[in-house]
C-alpha cells in the first residue's frame, strides 16, 4: 500500500537534484582540465564523451532493475558508485585516472528512473503525479544550479575542489535516502530473470551510436571511423530490437512503443533533447568567449556559470504551475505549450544573443518550456504502462533524451568547426546559424505536436467521448 509520505518525496528529489548537479559537472571545466593535466582541449572533452556513453548504458540497466524488488539498494549502490567516481577525479594524479572517476560519474543519468520507480510504489496515488514530475525536472534544474556552482568553485579554488564538492554532495544524498526511503525489498515487485543479452546489444548499440555523434567532429564524418561507428550501432540495435520482441521479459518491453502516449513523450524527448543542447552550449560558450570575437561576452569562469541559473528557476516555477494546472490541462497538450516555449527561447536566442540580458531571458524561458515538457513525459509514460514496466520505460525515455541531447551537442559543434575565423573561434555567422538551427529544430517539435493535439482533438469532438486522460492525476 503506498504511503503519503512527503519526507520521501522530498528525500528522493534531494538524491535526484544532487546527482543531476553532479552530472553538470564538466563543460565549463574543459580548458581547465586541458590546462591543468596538460591534454589538448580534444582530448579533454572526452571527459564529457566518457560520462555520456557510461550514461548510455547504464541508464537503462538501471531503469530494469528499479522494476525489481531492491529498489533502495540499487538507488545505495548507484550514489555509492558515483560518490567513489567523484573521489577518484578529485584525486586523479593523470587525465586516465581521472577519465575513470568521469566514467563512474555517468551513473547519474540513471538515477531518475530509480528515482520515478520508487515514487510509484511508495509515494500515496493522489502525489504520485506531481512527484513523477518533480524528480523529472531536477534534471534541468540541477544544470542550472551546477553550472555557477561549478564556476564559483573554479573561479575560487582548484577544479579539485568542484569534485570534492560533488563527493560531500552526494554523500548528503546518501544518507537521506538511507534514513528515509523504505527499508527492505518491494514484495509486489516482479522477480523476473534479467535480460543480459538485451542489455549488452543495446549498450553497445547506444554506445556506438555516441560515440560516433561525439567524435564525428573530431573524425570527420565522412571517416571511416565515424562511418564504421554508425553502420555497427546500426546492426547491433537491430538485432537488440530483434531480440527483444522475443524475449520474454526483455530490458525495454518495445511493445508500450505502440501506446500513443509513449511514442509522443519518446519523439518529444530527442528532438528537445538535441534542441537544448544547442541552446545551452551555445550561450555557454557565448559567455566565456573573448569579446574580440565580436559576440563574446568575455566572462570569467566565476560568473559564465550564472547564465544557466534561470534555467533552474524557470524549471522550477515550470514544475509548480504544471502542479496547479495538471487538474485543468491534459498532459498531453502541455508538452506542445512546453516546446513553444523552448521554441520562442530558440528564437529569441537566435535574433537576440549579443547582451548578457537577453542570453540569460533566453534561459529563462527555455527552463519554462523544458520544465513544462519534462515534467508531462514521464507522466504520461507512468499513466500508460504497468508499473512492472515503469523503470526500463521511463529510463528509455531518459536515454532518448541523453541520445538527442548528444546529437544537438554534434551538430552545434560540426557548424562551429565549419566556421573557424582566424583567431581560431568561430565566426559570428556560424554562432547565428547553430542558433538558427535549434531554434527550427524547436519549432518543428512545437507544431508536430501541435498537429497532433489538433488532430486528436477533431477526432474526440465527433462521438463526444470524454477525455480518458483529463482526471486521472
């Protein structure tokens, strides 16, 4: 019988915000890290490449498992293994060693689902809705408080500190969940056998797949490494989906892929993924750039950070209104009012980003439509499938999201590349025209979901059945 407990949802938004500011760890840290162990700033960005692939993998693992039994002792064992990862990059005496702690780090990206799996079971029916859509957002709310808290400490002190930070931040979380989360396994949970052959076709389907996406630019596209990588991930996820259609409990049940529920919060989750990422990176680099460049804004990394902060605020003030208007707005239409947001952010950002004000407006309003659409995907997903499903099919979502959050951080930097002045940064055009592209990418969201409210709108009117969506909380 769940429970309304309102110390364990906010014990596991706790352990889900300090993994997310965890995880935002790293992009402002790249020349710092090139500099400091002494790498090429190629090398260095595998400190993000290392993280997103571990991520990759290990999310929907994690997200099979938060379906069994051991919910709490998953959710121990994964801060554990991150707090080891945030200890061994504080302390790496080399960029391999630190490579290793940035891998272990990349467990983060899967403990929202853990996360989302125990709300479902123990949180009380009548909070479950809003707590989904809380420990969704801390995803985009913990990039907004990470990145200044990442800038402060770099700014201040050693860029061993920001992972010493980390390491004290995770430990906190550890002890929360340790006093707060229920004790003992989930008798109503599955006992189901664990598909190893599904997960390793899809990690390394997924791996490949990022790994092309963020080494493509580096490669070359046309290389036969990235060439290679595509063409392997290729075959490897079609024997996964091969597999999995046959198997009887698989790691992902591809069969929820046919609720149309499900579909729209995965379709929804690429395309905004690779959108923000656009966005963010952009305006991140905006900030630091030297203001010789024509469009840099020359901040040192003490305050670069700042500029994501609205992000933070936005998503949350996102999350508290859904709350308020879940009763009156269907879930499925406030992923097209969170998209054209994020699509007037692109726009505004796109049209508008050479003052400091209107970059961080630009975020302001993007964490409003990324806090409005991450709050409805997962759930409409929990609202469509079992909960025996719930974990392996929120993970995928969030994999999805991981996967498109990659692709928009390829292209930004494939146009970026193309448009090199001779001071060796891009030129202001190719800044406007990776800007432009988000923002179309946005706009091609918004309307397709648009479309597709309209369009199940017109089919509803005729019959005059009810909404079997609005009501259900």
């Amino acid at each position: 019988m769940a429970e309304p407990r309102p110390r364990l949802i906010r014990a596991l938004i706790y352990a889900a915000l300090s993994t997310a500011i965890v995880s935002s760890l790293g992009m402002l840290l790249v020349p710092t890290i090139s500099r400091e162990m002494d790498v090429s700033v190629g090398t260095a960005q595998w400190m993000l490449t290392i993280n997103l692939l571990v991520g990759a993998v290990a999310t929907p693992v994690m997200g099979r498992l938060s379906d069994g039994p051991h919910k709490k002792r998953l959710l121990l064992s994964a801060l554990s293994i991150i707090l080891a990862g945030s200890v061994i990059a504080a302390v790496a005496p080399n960029f391999t060693v630190f490579l290793i702690g940035r891998a272990l780090q990349g467990l983060t990206y899967g403990i929202v689902p853990v996360t989302i799996a125990l709300a479902r079971r123990y949180v009380a029916a009548n909070k479950v809705q809003f707590s989904i859509s809380s420990l969704s957002v801390t995803v985009s709310t913990g990039i907004g408080i990470g990145y200044p808290l990442t800038g402060i400490i770099a700014g201040l002190f050693d860029f061993r500190f920001a992972f010493w930070f980390a390491a004290l931040f995770v430990i906190t979380a550890i002890v929360v969940v340790f006093r707060v989360v229920p004790a003992g396994p989930d008798e109503r949970a599955a006992r189901v056998p664990f598909d190893y052959t599904g997960a390793s076709l899809l990690g390394l389907g997924l791996g490949a797949v990022l790994l092309g996406v963020s080494e493509g630019p580096n490669w070359g596209w046309s290389s036969p490494l990235s060439i290679g990588a595509f063409v392997f991930a290729a075959a490897v996820l079609s024997a996964w989906v091969r597999a999995a259609l046959h198997t009887r409990h698989p790691l992902i049940n591809l069969r929820v892929l046919r609720i149309g529920q499900v579909r729209l919060a995965n379709g929804t989750a690429v395309g905004l993924g690779a959108a923000m990422y656009i966005g963010l990176s952009i305006s991140s680099f905006l900030a630091q750039a030297p203001a010789s460049t024509g469009y840099g804004l020359a901040l040192p990394v003490f305050w670069a950070g700042f500029v994501m902060f609205p992000l933070s605020v936005g998503s949350f003030i996102a999350n508290r209104l859904v709350r308020r208007l879940s009763h009156r707005i269907r879930l499925a239409t406030l992923l097209p009012i969170g998209a054209g947001m994020m699509a007037a952010a692109g726009m505004l950002l796109w049209v508008a980003h050479a003052e400091l004000w209107e970059i961080l407006i630009g975020m302001l309003v993007f964490g409003l439509g990324m806090g409005t659409s991450y709050a409805a995907m997962p759930a409409l997903i929990a609202r469509s499938v079992a909960a025996a499903e719930l974990g392996s099919s929120v993970s995928f979502n969030q994999v999805l999201r991981t996967v498109g959050s990659s692709f928009g951080t390829a292209v930004s930097g494939a146009v970026l590349a193309a448009n090199i002045a001779p001071d060796l940064h891009p030129t202001g055009a190719g800044i406007s025209t990776t800007l432009e592209i988000g923002a179309i990418l946005c706009m091609v969201v918004f309307i397709a979901l648009l479309i597709h409210t309209l369009v199940k709108r017109s089919r509803r009117a005729p019959d005059g059945r009810p909404d079997p969506v609005r009501g259900a909380r």
